[in-house]
C-alpha cells in the first residue's frame, strides 16, 4: 500500500475543511488521505485529472492534488452535489489495511484492535 507524503498546507487544508477532522493527527490525516487516492484510483479512476505536473483525485467532493508522487493541496467543495457512488467494503477494508483507527462504518469494539 503507497502512504503518500504530505506537505504542511494540505495538512492544515484537510484538518480545517473536512468535518470532525480538526484534531487528526498527522499520521492518521496521512493514512487517510492515501486510502482516500486509493479508493479513486481502483474504484473510480474516471475521476483522476491528470495535468502536466499535477493528479488531482476527486474523491466526492474532496479534491487530493499530488505532484511527484506527494499531497500539495486538498480542496473540499461541500455542499456541491457530485457523480459519485461510494465503495464502502473496499473502505472499510483499506482502513484495516492501512491501520486506520477512526472508520464511521464498523463498530466502536473493531476500532479499539
């Protein structure tokens, strides 16, 4: 499984724009962002826009912005319908995988492994 690296600003954009992520870690922030990418590109890589030195994954509404294989910028625009039909298994199975302590689809008991 790829972790991504991310830089400071798209730390700050994801813990400031994406909804009960305020207090995330860095490394939980990361984890998620690269299951996130994960998720695009085997469930629905119709959405990945490629340009010349930048991928941006569109994952709903949140836009993930790579350059050189590292997250530079997150974008969330909420409250814009989207296209989008979410792969809740392949989630929750990424987020076992990736370790990831939070997952809203399992139950409290799963998430305290």
């Amino acid at each position: 499984m790829k972790v991504y690296e991310v830089s400071k600003k798209a730390l700050d954009q994801y813990r400031q724009t994406v909804k009960g992520n305020e207090k995330t870690s860095r490394s939980q922030v990361v984890l998620k962002l690269s299951r996130n990418i994960q998720l695009v590109k085997k469930e629905a890589p119709e959405r990945i826009e490629k340009k010349l030195f930048t991928t941006t994954y569109k994952y709903g509404n949140l836009h993930i912005a790579t350059r050189f294989g590292r997250i530079v910028s997150v974008v969330n625009h909420t409250g814009k319908p989207v296209d989008w039909t979410f792969p809740q298994k392949r989630y929750i199975q990424l987020n076992r995988q990736y370790g990831i302590k939070d997952c809203k689809y399992t139950s409290s008991k799963r998430n305290r492994r």
